[in-house]
C-alpha cells in the first residue's frame, strides 16, 4: 500500500470516526476510555468506550464480586459501548 494510499484510508477512518464519537459524547456521559480496534487483517474498525457512569451500571450486574470494577474498568469487550454504531463503519 503506498503511503497516499495509507493517508487516504487514516482519512476516511477519521471522518468516519468524527460523527460516531461526536454521537457517544451526546449521552452526556463521562468517558475516560475510547478506543478504536481492528485486526491485523484489516477488519472494520469497532469503536468501543467507557464512561464512569456506564461502569457503574454494569459493576451493579455483579453484586458479589468485588473485582468487577477492576476486571470490567478496561475492558474493551465487557463494555456497553462496545461496537458503538458499528453500522456506520
């Protein structure tokens, strides 16, 4: 792939990326992770995030385990945001 090649596609994920993201931080909510995965085949991007707010929701679905704060806090797949409007990828 040539490096216009590259710059073409870091665009297209970018204003692809821009109105998803824009569209998360209208719930308002307070996010401290987002990430934005593929694989090393190229697969579509998957946006996957994480507010204080959304962790204390899920941490509530586990009320006897006292690390589901820590196990759930970073995960990219346990969160309720993950393949945030997947659709538009």
């Amino acid at each position: 792939m040539s490096k216009a090649d590259l710059e073409a596609l870091a665009q297209l994920i970018a204003d692809t990326a821009e109105p998803v993201i824009r569209r998360l931080f209208e719930t308002r909510e307070t996010f401290y992770y987002l990430s934005l995965l593929t694989t090393g085949e190229g697969h579509v991007p998957t946006l996957s995030a994480w507010s204080f707010e959304a962790l204390g929701r899920e941490v509530q679905k586990y009320p006897n385990d006292d690390t589901a704060r820590q196990d759930l806090k970073w995960s990219h797949a346990d969160s309720p945001y993950y393949a945030f409007l997947h659709a538009r990828f």
